[in-house]
C-alpha cells in the first residue's frame, strides 16, 4: 500500500526501535513499505507524504514506547504555538502538560500495548487551552510484533461541541418559552370572564391574537426584541378608520425586549379593545394619537391620548381589561398612570426597564392601513380548507360556514387535498404551507391551474412560499374571511 504518513526519526522503524537522536530520516507509515527498497520513488512518496501530513488540518503525530514525540506535523505548530521542533523528541506530559497527560494516559497505554482507539472529550492542554478533541490511537506493529510506538491523529471539535451546546440551550429555552406561553393562555382562559360565549371566545381569541403578534415580531429577530412602531402597528391596524386618520403613531425608533415584548402588547390589546367599545375608535370622528420618547435618564414615555370629538363619560365600573393592564405593567416594572377627560381616555405608560433607543435615519410616521373588513361574506362559496391540526380544522371549517361558505374538507394531507379538488367543485382554498413536513406546493400548483385563488395559513415567520397571500397563525376571523372574500379567480395555466 502507498504512504499515508512520513514520519521522522533516528531510524525506520522497521529496523526497530527509535535512537535518542532527533536527525530526520524517513519511516512509514505502513508496515507494507518495509519490503519496499529506498529507491528515488519511494522518497518522492516520503516527501509526498510528509507535505500532505502538513497540508490536513488535523494534529499527526508518532509518539514512541517512551512516551517521546518523533515526528508531528506543522498542525502543532498553530496549536501550541512554537516550532515543531522544539516538540520532537519531548516527552508527551512534558509537552501537553500534566493535566491533559492525566486525561489521556490511560489511552496512551493501551494504544502501546497494541490496541487501536478513539477518545472524544474536553482535554485542557498546556500552552493551547481546554480544546474538545477527537482523538484516534493507532499501534505501530512492526512485523515481529514488536510495538515500537503509536500513531495519533486528532481533530479539534470544540466549535462542534459548542454548536451543540448552543443547540441544546435553544431547545430548553423553546420549551420554555413555549409552557410559558401555555401557561399564559390557560390564565388568560380561565380569568375572562363569562357574559356570554360570543364575548367570551371574542375577548379570549384577542388576547390570544395579542399574545402571537407579539411572538411573530420577537421570532423575527430571533427573540432580540421587537420595534416598538412595529408592535402598536399590528396592534392597532384593524381600528383604521376609512381615511386611515383615525389612529396616529409617532416616535423614536426603541427597542423592546424580549422579555417585555408580550405583556407590553397586552397592555396595547386591552387599551385598543377599550378604545373600540367605549373610546375614541368607537365612534366615525374619534381619534387616537400614540406617541413616545425618552427622558434624560433612558426611561421610555409613551403617551396614549383618545378624542372621541363628544363627550364621554367616564367608566363607573372597573372591568377585568383594567385589571389586566395594570398586572401586565406590573410584570414590565412600568408606571401607568388613566386620566379620564371629557373628550376621552388619556394614559402614560413609562418603561423603567426593557426598552433603549436605537439609531435610525429616520424615525417613521405610521398611519394606519386599511380598514379591517366589515362582514365579509362567503356565502355558497365552496372553500377547500386543508389543515392537519384538527382542533385548528375544526375552528377553520367553523369560521368560514359562519360566513356563508360550503366546507369541502378538511383535508389533512396532501393526497386527500388533491383527491377532494378531483371529486368536488372548489371556489377559494385555504392552504396550511406544511403538513407533516411536506409543502403544500403540489396543491398550490394544482388550484393556479385550475385558476383557483387561495390563502396560506401558517404558524411560521418565514414560510416558504410566495405565490399566494399569507397569514399567519393565530389569525382574527374577520381578517381570514377577508381574506378568501378578496380572492379573485386567477387565470389558468
């Protein structure tokens, strides 16, 4: 067999043994090359040998029966730092150091007495720091049987390691964060109150909706925080009036942080929800104006100020959103301050913690976009709904036959989608992008065909689609058949 190593000693260890003596001639590898004469081809293949031991990026090295380096490679060089000759012919503990000599002794031993192994662990080296190491002991047996010496060849891991690490620690604080909105949720459940079950499911499905926003805004910056315009935009855009001038947003760019992000947004909810009812977005000609700045020591003012243009009377009960408000301001070690005018609510929120001013440009006027849609109908609409969650199926195929439409499904995978769009007439679609783990795509494709319009619904920031409408999971009812009811037939192709 070829050379797969050139290595440098007193002499070949086929001739067995290794002199005190660090002049270079060259060995093998390979017990194979020991029948080999030393012609000029077998040392244009011991240079070959040696340059591509110094070309790999992992540690090569020889290490004889005293536990002395007889050849490393120029890898050890960028390891510890120094010149590799002044590792040849050390000892090994003298070299890596008695606390990494101590972790792979036990290896070093049995690789001399004639056993081929792996270590994989964190070994702290002297001169080159703890390193996670892949480590592959390889007995030299000389053809008497004879172990002059091992061959060791190591890979640095640790970057490996710590994407692992990194990994597992996302994992647990997905989880985390997961049963903690969870826990959230079944709060917030059992705290609404019940008047009826329409104002129930509509008070608990906004809150929930309040909650999601707020987590597709940290998911997109990968939990770092959210834009505070970004936040009140979603928040308020369906109380828009029909000029877009009800609602008016301005300030700095600012930061919130994750960990303020959520209950800032159901503070926003329960203000907007009241302004809807009883305030200023309840009425043609009302207005509301959310601004914000920072004071000299770094603490975010955000003023909310309603002007239903009549007057209002101020509440004379105090409802569950008003307790909620102030709990949640709580949890942001806010200062809130309601103060009922005649012309509406006015409330200060000051953040003490969570929220910092970043640069920008500019610093954008939001209006509110389009109104939200005011009893879209469905009616004898044949939707395709596929979904695999049955109890977001179930909800889906209750919203749209609320609105008029014919149900065709659920369908929970992709062959059932495409079996029910050959046996029954389909008008609009309302596609889950991933089933199990499978796209959509082929449906998709099939409903462009035919020139049927359809949404994307998903619970995934970034879904990977971009041929049709999207949105995102928890959605509002209104706004999904909104949706559907704006579809217009696409042209075949």
């Amino acid at each position: 067999m070829p050379h797969a190593l050139t290595l440098w000693t007193g002499v070949h260890p086929c001739n067995g043994g290794f002199p005190a003596s660090r002049d270079r001639a060259s060995i093998s590898m390979s017990r194979d090359d020991c029948a080999l004469p030393h012609t000029a081809s077998a040392q244009r293949r011991d240079v070959l040998s040696g340059a591509m031991a110094d070309a790999v990026p992992i540690l090569i090295s020889y290490v004889d029966r005293e536990e002395r380096y007889r050849f490393v490679n120029r890898a050890y060089e960028h390891w510890f730092g120094v010149d590799r000759a002044d590792i040849e012919g050390r000892r090994l503990s003298e070299v890596i150091g008695d606390v990494a000599y101590g972790r792979l002794q036990g290896f070093v031993r049995r690789a001399l007495a004639g056993e081929t192994l792996t270590f994989e662990g964190e070994v702290e080296y002297q001169g080159a720091g703890a390193r996670f190491i892949e480590a592959r002991y390889v007995p030299d047996i000389a053809p008497n049987g004879e172990i002059p010496g091992y061959y060791v060849l190591i890979t640095d891991i640790t970057e490996r390691k710590r994407a692992e690490e990194t990994e597992r620690l996302l994992i647990r604080e997905v989880d985390h964060r997961a049963k903690n909105v969870l826990t959230v949720v079944q709060s917030l459940a059992q705290l609404t109150p019940f008047e009826t079950k329409d104002q129930y499911v509509h008070a608990l499905s906004g809150r929930i909706g309040s909650l999601a926003r707020a987590h597709s805004l940290l998911s997109a910056t990968r939990w770092s925080g959210v834009d505070l315009h970004d936040l009140l935009r979603l928040e308020l855009d369906p109380y828009g009036g029909e000029a877009s001038e009800q609602v008016a947003i301005l300030g700095p760019p600012a930061l919130i942080d994750a960990q303020a992000a959520q209950s800032l947004a159901l503070v926003i909810h329960e203000l907007a929800t009241n302004a809807s009812k009883y305030g200023a977005l309840s009425r043609p000609l009302g207005r509301l104006n959310v601004s914000w700045s920072f004071d000299e020591t770094g603490v975010l003012r955000l003023a909310w100020r309603e002007d239903a243009g009549v007057a209002i009377a101020a509440p004379t009960q105090r409802g569950f959103g008003s307790t909620l408000i102030e709990s949640a301001a709580k949890q942001l070690g806010a200062r809130i301050e309601h103060t009922w005018r005649p012309q509406g609510l006015k409330v200060r929120l000051d953040l003490l913690q969570g929220a910092q001013a970043r640069p920008a440009e500019s610093a954008p006027v939001y209006r509110a976009g389009s109104p939200a849609e005011v009893g879209p109908s469905l009616n004898d609409q044949h939707v395709l709904v596929v979904e695999d969650e049955a109890v977001v199926a179930m909800e889906l195929t209750r919203v749209l036959t609320a609105a008029g439409a014919k149900v065709v499904g659920p369908a929970g995978t992709i062959e059932e989608a495409m079996a029910l769009l050959d046996a029954h007439p389909v008008d609009r679609a309302l596609l889950d992008v991933n089933l199990g783990g499978r796209l959509i795509t082929p449906v998709a494709k099939a409903l462009n065909r035919r020139g049927v319009p359809f949404v994307y619904l998903t619970g995934y920031q970034e879904p990977e689609v971009d041929d049709g409408p999207i949105l995102r999971k928890p959605v509002p009812a209104n706004v999904l058949v909104g949706a559907l009811a704006r579809g217009a037939p696409l042209t075949a192709q």
